[in-house]
C-alpha cells in the first residue's frame, strides 16, 4: 500500500505544480536524500567555526538564490531572493505562518506570544505591545541615558583594554528591563555582582534556557516527541519563570497597595503594568513579557557591540563619524536629532546589512503558494510550495549579493548608503506585517550610545589579535571573541 500511496502522491503534486504554471524547484544533491542528515552536519560544523551561515552561502553559489533540500522526508527550502521574501512576508503573508515551527519546541520556555504565535493570539499580542514603541515611548531617552552614564564608569580611561561586549549586554539588560517591567535589573550598579541578584542569575539562567530552546526548534516534531523530557533545561526555563514571576508579583502587590496608577517609570506605557490591569492570568503574563524581553535583551546589545567591532577596524570611519558627531556641540540628544544624522545611520545601516544580530526567519507554509522564482533550469521559474514545506529566509545572504550591492558587497563602507532608499533587498528588521515592532527604539538606543562614545573618546582601537568576525549563533549573532577595544579620551 505504501508504494502506490507515494507513487499517487507524487503525482498529485506533480499535476498541482503544472495546474499552478509552475516548475521543478532546484533541489540540492544531497549525499544521504531522505533523512538530510549530511547537511545538517556540513551546518554544525561551520557553526562549531564560527561561521554558521558558510554552507547557506556555498549552497547559494552552487545552485542560485532558492534551493529545495531535505529533512526527515519534507521539504526545506532556502531562499536569499527579494521576490521570494517579499512574497512570503507580504504578498503572500497569510499562506504562511510562525505557529507550526515555534510553538511546539518554544512553548515550555517562551509560551504564547508574538513570537510563537498566528492568528487571534498573535493579534492579541501585537495590539498590547504597539503602545511600547511610540514616538513619545522612544523618545524618553532620559532614563536610558543614566543606565548609559554607568556604562561609562566602567570604560577605562587609560588606553587600557575592555571588552565592550559584557558591557553592553549589561546596558540593555538594565534598558530592557525597566522598559518591559517598570523595574530595571540594575546588573550596572556597583552592588549588581551578588550571586543572588536578579542581575547575575537572569541572564545566565535565560541564556541556558536559549540554548536548549535552538536544540528543539532545529529538531524535526517527530524526534522532538519522542525525545524524553530534558530535566536540566525544564529546571532553567523554571529559573527564568521564577525571576519574571517575582517582576509579576512585586507589580500586583504595588497596584493593590497603590490607589493610583503606580508610575515608578519614566516610561508613560510599561507592559508589565498594563498587563496586570487587565488580567490576574500569571501565566498569560509571563508568556507575553518573554516573548518581549526574548529579543529586547540582546539585539540592540549585539548591534551596538558589532558596530564598534567594525569602527575598531576601520578608524577612518570612526574620525568622519566623529567629525559629524561634533558638528553638534552642546546640543542636547534627542530622538529627532539622532534621526537627523546621516552619516550615523549610514554605519548602522551597513552593520545591519554585513553583520546583522539576526540574518534569517524561518517561516511555515500553511496553504498552497506559488513563489515567483526558484525553479527551471535556471531556478527563474515560480514554484509552488504546500501546506507543511518550510521555507528559510536568509535576508543575511541578500544583504551581501553582489548583483544588489555590487563586488564590494562584503567590504564596510557606509558610503554605499548616501542616496540609497531602502526596498525589499534590505531588511535587517524584516518587513511587512510581522516586522519587528521595536525597529525605532533600537536604532534610537544604538545611535544614542554611539553618540556618546564619540563625544567622549577620539579613537577607538582594536585590542584583540584576531580580526576576522567569528560569530557565536544562538538565536542572534554575535562575536564568539567578544568586542576587545581601547578607547582613546578627548
């Protein structure tokens, strides 16, 4: 029965493929076809070099811009081509969804949120945190400039070295805190080292509870089910559960207490506090407060660490962006003079584009769709995709096509940018209806930082022996070395 069952399914799709003007996709030549296991070892060990996407870009190399592999007998496909992206993130957005790859393997740790959630649930989310980044919510740069200040205590003065990576980890884990819950982690205070405090256990339980999360999300659901339960990660997701819980309790306790709305933040819309006004569910809370602070944690840290790894390496760019930093003297900083800065967003438009904290999306087809290009011969065919067949985003890959950006693509130069609109061929915070909400805030914050770096310092030198990028890759990417400078004061 089995044989006929493959044998009438092949052809099914293959009549659904020439009914919908489509073609063969190109298919990548595996050396071991139906469990794919030969390629996701070829993509652990360049991960284990710190080169996690040098297979993407081989394989992109060898058979264009959209390739079909295997896993486990579905279907995965890879894409670096702007229509195909376009199609998938907007054209098409609906016959795709986020539900059937996250939820599952992200549960125990995240829950339901914007992350791991489609549908009603995803709207639910979006709608509770489109009021965190507001104009006037990224605006406040007030308080984000004292937790900067103490950043700055701990850069030497000396011409000493310092790894800004730790540093500015601890910066946004102080900003993502008090901007999620009202409360910050204080991880920059001098007192911040107990082994007790919500500053030293948070983000070592979270990055443990991180890890084991990628293991299951890159697991087929089959293995995923028949794995047994790993104790030691449930035990780390409870930690997190812990810390975040003892956030909730505290905001319940003070709104109780508190006749008025409490208003211990600068911040006119904290999540937490909202939240608690309109539901007692713990759990509901803790879920849509992870799926926030998941990413708040790290990206603008990550970003803002990249981009003076790549200044370190190219003084040149740091004395004209300096230069441009001092034409505005006393000014204070504000969020419209940030945006007004051309130069400044031109670095951090071309280290998004080379070395983005996050360079793909995985996304699920939920109903037929036909993608523009990626099959024929000379993959410039449409192909049409079915419900269940995974598709990968690499924007990471796109970001560096010659064809787009020209033979330099893989050379820093912020001069590209000069007169340069942004389109589909750059979308380091994605696009479309699930683009990332937080995007002005954390361009806001990272300009904001670097501003002040200029302002205080005249270089910036590189203090480690390695030059190349070799990145570590959990969920975002980031330098496996750290970010090893010297600063120079004024």
């Amino acid at each position: 029965i089995l044989p006929i069952y493959l044998i009438w399914r092949r052809l099914y799709l293959w009549l659904a493929m020439r009914r919908a003007g489509c073609s063969p996709p190109v298919k990548y030549k595996h050396t071991e076809s139906f469990l794919g296991t030969d390629l996701l070892s070829k993509k652990g060990e360049a991960r284990q070099k710190g080169d996690a996407r040098a297979v993407d870009r081989e394989i992109f190399e060898t058979y264009g811009k959209t390739v079909r592999t295997t896993l486990l007998g579905k279907n995965y496909f890879l894409t670096m081509d702007s229509r195909n992206i376009q199609t998938v993130l907007a054209t098409e957005v609906d016959k795709f969804g986020n539900e059937p790859m996250n939820r599952e393997p992200c549960k125990p740790f995240l829950g339901d949120g914007i992350i791991t959630t489609d549908g009603a649930l995803w709207k639910r989310s979006r709608q509770l945190i489109n009021p965190l980044f507001t104009r006037a919510q990224v605006s406040e740069l007030s308080t984000f400039q004292g937790h900067v200040e103490r950043m700055f205590d701990k850069i030497p003065r000396d011409g000493s070295t310092v790894d800004m990576q730790p540093l500015l980890k601890m910066l946004f884990l102080d900003s993502s805190t008090e901007f999620i819950f009202g409360r910050s982690a204080n991880a920059l205070a001098p007192d911040s080292q107990s082994k007790d405090s919500v500053a030293e256990r948070l983000p070592l339980a979270f990055d443990d509870g991180l890890r084991g999360m990628r293991k299951r999300f890159m697991l087929p659901k089959l293995i995923l089910r028949l794995m047994p339960k790993d104790k030691k990660w449930l035990e780390k997701c409870a930690e997190v559960h812990a810390i975040i819980d003892g956030f909730i309790d505290e905001e319940i306790e003070l709104q109780k207490t508190t006749k008025s709305t409490p208003d211990s933040s600068a911040y006119s819309y904290v999540l937490l506090r909202e939240l608690v006004k309109i539901t007692d569910d713990k759990l509901f809370i803790r879920s849509e407060l992870m799926n926030i602070f998941f990413p708040a944690r790290d990206t603008a840290g990550v970003l803002t660490g990249n981009i003076i790894f790549l200044l370190a390496r190219h003084p040149h760019v740091w004395t004209k962006l300096r230069a441009e930093v001092l034409e505005i003297g006393e000014k204070s900083i504000s969020f419209e003079l940030l945006k007004s800065m051309k130069y400044l967003h031109a670095v951090i438009n071309e280290t998004l584009r080379i070395l983005a904290p996050v360079d793909g999306s995985w996304k699920t087809c939920i109903s037929s769709c036909v993608l523009p290009r990626g099959g024929g011969v000379k993959g410039e065919d449409p192909i049409l995709l079915h419900p269940g067949d995974q598709v990968e985003l690499v924007f990471g890959a796109m970001h560096k096509d010659p064809a787009i950006w020209g033979q330099d693509a893989e050379s820093f130069l912020p001069e590209r940018w000069e007169g340069r609109k942004q389109s589909w061929e750059y979308i380091p915070f994605m696009g479309g209806r699930r683009i990332c909400p937080a995007q002005q805030n954390v361009l806001t914050d990272v300009a904001f930082v670097l501003v002040k770096l200029l302002q205080t310092f005249q270089a910036c030198q590189n203090r480690d022996d390695c030059a190349e990028y070799i990145d570590a890759h959990i969920f975002t990417k980031e330098s496996r070395n750290g970010v090893k400078v010297a600063f120079v004061p004024v």
